[in-house]
C-alpha cells in the first residue's frame, strides 16, 4: 500500500481563534466517522502564532482519493461541521480559485 | 510510550529554493541516522509557494526529548548539513531569539 502525505495551509481568522480550537479539542463524533472512512490517517492540525496560520497534513491510505473526499465532502455532517469552521478560516490569496485549505508539497519524509 | 507531535515553520530564502530541494530529495546518511538516534519517526518538509513557507513535522518517541536535541545538535555531520541548511532559510520576525523553526501548537490530532 502506498501512503501519500498531503499539507496544507490556511489561515485562522483572529476573532475565530477560540472558537476554533475548542471545536477541534472536541470534533464531532460523525466528522472523526468520516475521516476515518476517508482513509485519512494520522491527522494533525496545527496553529502558529501570532501569524495565525494553521498547517493541516494527514496521511491517505486508501486506493482513490478523488472518491473518498467526494464521498467525505457528501456526508451531511461533514456538510455543517464545514460550514463552522469555514467561517473561521480565510484561504490564503494565493490560493486557486476552488481550493480552501492551500496545497503544499512535500521536500522531504524519512519514516 | 507517548508520542508527541512536533510542528514548525520557517521560510525558505528564494535564491535558496531549488539548493534546498535538491539537498532534501537526498540528504545525508549520517543526518538520517542522527535523526533517527534522536528518536524522531515520521518527519514530513512541507513546502508552499508562492509564500515560500515550509512546514515540518515529526514524532518524537524518545523519553528525553531536550537531551536527545542536544545530542543531534552535537553531532558533527549535523551540524555540517545545518550550516547549509540554515543558509536556506529564514527565521519567522517572531520567532523568539535562539529559535530557528518557530514552533507551533497542536490544535487537532486523530489517529
């Protein structure tokens, strides 16, 4: 099985900061449910400050990863728990049209 | 054992970036074994443009995480690979003094 590492970038809105991370100390039961079938792994968000950026990554270990995000980006609650934590997220300006959190690539992994 | 979950950012200097690449798609042996006797696991360089910030993250296994640093930070093909490397980036404006990567927190984690 072949894990791809996916980061990403974005920014926290600074009247959301709270909010933000007490959702994220306590994600829905139905969201962590999604994820996982997903076939994301090993997911970390962090947060620096006072700059507010956030820095998602997580491993994928499934076969279709255009399929599993469809399949999380349809699920009802994944719908409202985006829909909150959208509104405290501000996409960076570079980001492409369609993009939310900002793509990066990876420059090195050692296990 | 308790794994703890380490995430950073710097920028990377533009006239640096493919040095920088190219140094990551191959470094050192010595660097991947003081890495690794540090106890570190699962280290990922996220890089993302046009914004030039990298992000890292590892694992750290280890039980004494300040004495495995300063072991690492001794080694001397490290600090060799660190002289280049350190020429690659630059320091967030609010790092504090005598951080390098500026560190940040971790606001999720799921398995």
């Amino acid at each position: 099985m072949t894990i791809t590492r996916i980061g990403q970038v974005i920014k926290l809105r600074p009247e959301k900061r709270e909010e933000y991370l007490r959702l994220h100390a306590d994600v829905w039961p139905e969201v962590l449910r999604a994820i996982a079938a997903a076939n994301i792994r090993n997911y970390s968000i962090f947060l620096r400050e006072p700059e507010l950026l956030m820095f998602g990554t997580y491993e994928y270990h499934g076969s279709d990863y255009a399929a599993d995000m469809a399949r999380m980006a349809a699920d009802e609650a994944v719908q409202r728990w985006w829909k909150i934590t959208d509104a405290c997220q501000e996409r960076l300006p570079s980001a492409e049209p369609g993009e939310w959190w900002a793509p990066m690539q990876l420059a090195f992994f050692r296990a």
